[in-house]
C-alpha cells in the first residue's frame, strides 16, 4: 500500500486562488483528483477523512451524486487536453454533452451555449469551431477548450491540475490570465495546481507546498516567498533562474541534493531530513507537526524559527 496522500488539509475560500506546489511525485495530482473522487478505485481509496464542499461530505456520496456536483458546482481542468478530450467527438458537442446532463437544455440551445464558452474564452470564429475536432487546435486553443468545458455550467471552484505545463511561456500566460479573468468575472475559487514558482508568484493568494504526499508549508504568497519558513520551500526558490543579476555575474542554479523518498516506505519522522542542510537527529526521531508559527503561516519543521532567524 503506497500512502500517496498522507493528512493532507486544504482550505479554499470563495473568490480565492489558492495553489498547490511541489515536484512530480509529491501527491499534488491525487490531492486533486480526490476532491471530486476521480481516482481509480479500486485500486485507489479513500482510507479516512472527509472532503467538505460548503459544509457537505463528498466521501460517502454515490456515483450519481457525484455525477451532479463534478462539473455543475466544480470543475476540473486536465493537466493533458489532447488525452482529456475525445477525439472522435467535435468539441462543441463535448461541451454541449456537458451543459445537456446538468442544465437539461436541447441539443441545439447546449450547442449554441458551447460557442458561447469558446468565445468567452476568446477563440476565434466559435461559432465555426465548435464543429472542429480537437486536433483542430493548437495546445493552448485546446487548453482554452477545457477551461470552456469546466466552466460551462457556471461553478464554484474550479480544480486546474497544470493547466499550463506543456504550453510555451507566451500560452501560458494568456492561459494564466484567462483563468484569473474567469475568475474575477464569475466570482469563483481556484484551486491550481502546478510545480512552477513563478506561476505561484503570478497567480496566488495562498500558497500550500507539498513533499513526498504531505503538506509542509502554507502561507499567503507575498509572506512564502519573503520569508520561508521550511527548507524545501526555500530550495524551490533558490532554484529559480535569476535574471535581475548582473550580465557579468556567473551564477550556478541551486538543486537541492537526493531524490525523494519511496512513498512505499517512508522514512521515519520528517520526509525532507535526508536532503536537509538544517537536519538534526531529532528530525528523524518524529514526524513534525504543521503548526502556526506565524499569523496565517504554518510549517511543519522543528528548526523553522532558527533556520528563519
């Protein structure tokens, strides 16, 4: 049994854009999927918990249940669209598909409301490219075409699970913004996640880091990247490039040493103490709890303070 999501606690407000960050591997995906029970089970489950939506457990909820909240209260926006979408389907009628099972509109109004979402999500010429198919599109188009399809319903939240990672750096940006605008526009939560630290500092109000399926840091953006508090934290920022150093000045980018941990056995106490500059015997000796160690701060590292100092 791999634990690929260990205690995870997340808390997203209405109106809020929240981001999860953290390398491949480290449960980030899972932790999404989960909230609108998208894992394969079996052979994934839920061992314990709750997953709250407006003061209502999903965990227990049947299929069909389910069925009636993904989409029409919270969306979800693949990492991948070319295998996310159908591609013996036009996207129009993915689209419509979706508006016809949770608003119970006809054929043609579900079509006519699927060019709508394609122009607001600004691709050219809807109402002529809801008939394409989705190799049609170019990689942002088709990106553009999920965020249509999970908004289309008007949600809540929406979970976007590294909308941008296979897109160039000028898509990305247009994505990032049409999500924000989205998001102003509609008034809804955003729950990203991504492992790219600029597009937190972009797109952030809250910021929660994951390592090795656990939560070890969460703080408002502008405070995370002031002053990190957990090592790992500040290693994902060192190694971003800096391109406010001088032309002259030759600087290698930081890695953080070691490779994560088998999730099928974890080590004993903290899971970063291995790659740690700051590890002390006890770091192996319990696993340290997520506390606050400052207004809206929390940190699951017993030297936060002294590493921070």
């Amino acid at each position: 049994m791999v634990r690929a999501v260990d205690g995870v606690d997340i808390g997203v407000d209405r109106g809020e854009t929240v981001c999860v960050v953290g390398e491949s591997g480290c449960g980030k995906t899972v932790t999404a999927k989960t909230v609108l029970k998208l894992i394969d089970m079996p052979p994934g489950r839920i061992v314990a918990g709750s997953i709250l939506w407006q003061g209502r457990d999903l965990v227990p909820l049947p299929p069909a249940a389910m069925r009636a909240i993904r989409s029409k209260e919270i969306g979800f926006i693949f990492q991948e669209p070319m295998t996310s979408l159908n591609p013996v389907y036009t996207v129009g009628d993915q689209i419509a598909e979706t508006v016809r099972q949770h608003e119970g509109m006809s054929r043609r109004a579900a079509m006519d409301r699927a060019a709508e979402m394609l122009a607001l999500v600004n691709i050219p010429n809807a109402s002529r490219r809801v008939h394409d198919y989705p190799h049609q599109f170019s990689g942002g188009m088709r990106q553009r075409v999920m965020i249509a399809m999970a908004l289309s319903c008007n949600p809540k939240m929406v979970i976007a699970d590294e909308p941008t990672t296979a897109l160039d750096v000028t898509i990305q940006a247009q994505i990032l913004d049409l999500l924000n605008e989205m998001k102003q526009r509609l008034g809804m939560a955003v729950l990203l996640i991504t492992h790219a630290m600029g597009v937190v500092a972009e797109t952030a109000q809250r910021v929660v880091v994951m390592y090795a399926g656990k939560v070890v840091e969460e703080a408002p953006v502008g405070e995370l990247f002031a002053r990190p508090l957990h090592p790992y934290t500040q290693g994902l920022i060192r190694s971003i490039p800096r391109l406010d150093l001088a032309a002259t000045e030759h600087r290698r980018l930081e890695a953080i040493p070691g490779t994560v941990p088998s999730l099928l056995n974890p080590p004993a106490g903290c899971r970063f103490a291995a790659r740690c500059r700051h590890a002390t015997p006890e770091c192996s000796a319990a696993e340290p709890p997520l506390r606050e160690a400052a207004p809206g701060h929390k940190v699951a590292c017993i030297h936060a303070e002294a590493i921070a100092a």
